[in-house]
C-alpha cells in the first residue's frame, strides 16, 4: 500500500484521492511519500521495534521448563507457577504457545 501511494503520488493524483484507494488518511499519503523521497524505497520499509513486545521471551524459557518439570499434567498448574515465580501474567493460550514454541525449536 505504501508503494501503491508513492506510485499514485507520481501520477499527480492528489492525497486525499489515493488516501480513498489505499484506506490511508491523506496524513498517512503524505507522510509516506516524504519518508520516500528522503530515504528512497529502504523507507517504505517496516522499520524495527514496531508493535507490542512479547510478555514472554526467551529469558524465560529456563523458568517455564523448571514449572513445566514440576507438573506436567497441568498447564494451568505450571503457568500459575511460573506466573509466580517470574511476576508476570499471561493466559493459559499463550503460555501453551510459547511451550509449543519450545518445543518446535528442540525438535530442529
């Protein structure tokens, strides 16, 4: 979207027309069209450290394995463990996906 606005930009059409076709504001149209003629097409670009930051990291990978070694048939029982141990609170989903995401990196 952002190249389809640079793109459209360059055909003359004016902000808040491209903004119509790509669902961006005509700030947003503007914005991008700047950030590209400033830093070229690396601009357009995602840039890094964008969006929410994990609850869980890798730092905890020891600590979940340590509560999952104290009762493996519970999830619940492990995450509340864990959960008490670390000081932080995550759902039943993504303490399941973060095992499941262990797992996979022990299996390759």
């Amino acid at each position: 979207m952002r190249c389809r606005a640079v793109l459209l930009k360059s055909e003359g059409l004016s902000s808040v027309a491209i903004g119509g076709q790509t669902e961006m504001s005509h700030v947003s149209v503007n914005a991008w069209v700047k950030r590209f003629k400033s830093e070229g097409i690396e601009g357009l670009k995602t840039r890094s450290g964008r969006g929410r930051k994990p609850i869980m990291d890798c730092s905890d990978e020891e600590s979940v394995r340590r509560a999952i070694e104290q009762d493996r048939q519970s999830v619940s029982k492990a995450r509340a463990a864990w959960e008490q141990a670390s000081g932080k609170e995550v759902s039943d989903a993504t303490f399941k996906r973060f095992l499941s995401a262990l797992a996979q990196d022990i299996s390759e």
